[in-house]
C-alpha cells in the first residue's frame, strides 16, 4: 500500500462514489482527508465515518468564493495541503444538435472551469509544502468521441490538456500533477448512462461493458490509481494521465 502517513488532501465531490472511494483509499493509506461536496450534509457524513481527523465542507465547484473557502477550511484544520483531488463532475446523455447552451456551459463549469477553481485556489498552500500532488478525474472519453457524450468527451478532453499545462507551470513549485481517465466504473452515473446507450446501441448496455471491459470498474480501482499518483513513488511522474478502464480503449476483445 502506498504510504500516505502524514499527507494533507482535499478531495471535491467526495461524499459518494469515485470521490469517496479515493477518500476511503487516502485515509487508509495514513491521510487526512476534507470531503467536499455540494451535498454539505453528505459530505460531513463521509468525514466522520472516515475518521482520522477528517472534515466535511460544503462545497459548489462552480462558485469561486465556495472553492477559496473549502481550500481555506482544509489548511487550518492540516495546517497546510498536500494533495489536490479534483474529482467534482457531472454528465450529460443526449445528441449533441439537442443539448442546449445551458447544459453544455453548466457542464464545463463543473468539470473545466471547476478544476481550475480548486486549482488555482489551492497552488500556494500546495506550493508551501515542499513536495505536492494534483490528480485531475479525467475519463476514457477524453480520449475518444461516444455517441451522445459530446459536452462530456469535450468538457474530459480539455481536463487533460489542462492537466499538462499546469504541470508545466508547476513543476519548480514541486507539484506534480496528473490526470486519471476511468472506464465506466459502477456508480450512479453509469446507471443513468445505461437507458440511453441501450437505446442506440445493438446490444444490451451490461452486454457491451462485458465485452468490451470484461467487468465494470469499481470506484476502488480508480482511487488506487489515485493513491499511487499521490505518492512519493510517484515522484518522478508529472504531466501525464493513466487509463484505468480494463482495456476499454483497447477495444480487447
């Protein structure tokens, strides 16, 4: 297991799913974690079922003041930031000519513009310890166009671009930051994209997963592959992102 002992995170949209599952895996491996979540109730549940000295906070990724005062809370309660999870995201199922304006802007405020919030909000705690992480939640659907997931391909697409950048600009702070690209992992939102896939593709959507990934992914694949990346041996690693979706994008068959 990836020795965390000691290590400061705050980990967005962390009371359910993909974002407490890394929460659970931080904890393990000896962090202390703040659960943000818009879901404030929900995120103060996660904390004290973590333990370890955990904190909820009440966090809107697309509200500047919520993202400056959830990094703010997280520092005076750790003393400082290790580690940035930005995991806070939202998807839309629908073809590209009927989404509106509204949802496609809704969705990269959540998942671009969100991860650039917490970003931004977090570089100078980050930069004061010495020896720190960013992990950006991408997607396999950064990688490659799907059918009715055009504002979500695009909104993961930009994440890792992003992702690269900073890691750049970053670098002599002594913060490494990477991106993970899950498949689709069992949780809420795989349920939600199930009725619509069904109904353009030619197989039952449990069907496809079979055969394309042989299993769903758990949210606990996913924070392992977090873990790691939050590590120190990890520490030569930057600029990069890592699939985690069972040879998905391999299409192994």
């Amino acid at each position: 297991m990836n020795d965390l002992t000691g290590r400061r995170a705050i980990v967005s949209g962390a009371a359910r799913g993909i974002g407490r599952a890394i929460a659970e895996r931080l904890v393990a491996g000896g962090a202390r974690v703040a659960v943000a979540d818009v879901d404030g109730a929900g995120a103060e549940d996660a904390a004290a079922e973590l333990g370890n000295g955990c904190v909820g906070i009440a966090c809107d990724v697309r509200s500047t003041a919520d993202v400056t005062a959830a990094v703010a809370t997280a520092v005076d309660a750790f003393g400082g930031l290790d580690l940035l999870v930005n995991n806070a995201g939202i998807e839309i199922a629908k073809p590209a000519v009927e989404i509106t304006d509204e949802e496609f802007l809704g969705i990269l405020d959540i998942n671009v513009v969100g991860t650039f919030r917490f970003t931004k909000a977090a570089v100078p705690a980050l930069a004061a310890a010495g020896s720190a992480a960013i992990v950006n939640m991408a997607s396999v659907a950064a990688t490659a166009g799907g059918p009715l997931l055009s504002t979500y391909c695009a909104s993961k697409g930009a994440v890792i671009r992003f992702t690269e950048s900073v890691a750049i600009e970053l670098r002599d702070a002594g913060i490494r930051v990477n991106a993970v690209c899950p498949g689709i992992v069992q949780t809420d939102m795989a349920d939600r994209l199930a009725a619509p896939i069904e109904a353009i593709a030619p197989i039952p959507f449990d069907d496809l997963i079979a055969l394309k990934q042989g299993r769903f992914g758990t949210p606990g694949d996913v924070a392992e592959m977090v873990a790691f990346l939050a590590s120190a041996q990890a520490r030569f690693i930057t600029g990069s992102h890592y699939l985690v979706d069972g040879g998905l994008t391999a299409n192994l068959f």
